[in-house]
C-alpha cells in the first residue's frame, strides 16, 4: 500500500473527522445525519492515519505527489542559490 495522500489532506481529514464528533457529543447532529457523518468521520481518521486513500488509488490522485516534488525542488533552488 502506496501512500497517496499529502500532510495538508491528512490533516485536514483529522480535522473534519474531529469537527463531526465534537457536533455530535454537542448534540447538533443526530439520527441518519449523524450516522453518515460518523461513518465518514472514521474513514478520515483511518485514511488520515496510514496516508493512504484507496478512492484515491481507483481514480489514480495523489496529494503526496505534487506536495513533495513542490518542496524538493524549490527547497533544492533556494539551498544552491544562497551559496
């Protein structure tokens, strides 16, 4: 299992995840809404947790990708240039 997602799509997901518990216990979200909700809520947590989004896999997106490449080679340009 190839990780596809980057730290700011983990993170976010963490979040999200955190947000619908926190409204949840608060009493805001209730029934069928919240039953969905909660069952997403665990998928981010669980795809946030390994890094890896099997939809993402299917539809062949990686977060990762764009995200490392961006700061290898800006990080690289900066680094020689300073020298």
């Amino acid at each position: 299992m190839k990780r596809n997602m980057g730290m700011i799509d983990r993170l976010l997901r963490a979040v999200l995840a955190v947000i619908v518990v926190v409204l949840y216990f608060a009493g805001q979200v209730t029934g069928t809404a919240a039953i969905i909700l909660g069952v997403i809520a665990v998928i981010f947590l669980a795809t946030s947790s390994v890094g890896f989004c099997p939809a993402y896999a299917l539809l062949g997106i990686s977060t990762l990708k764009g995200e490392g490449h961006e700061k290898g080679h800006h990080g690289g340009e900066a680094h020689k240039g300073a020298h």
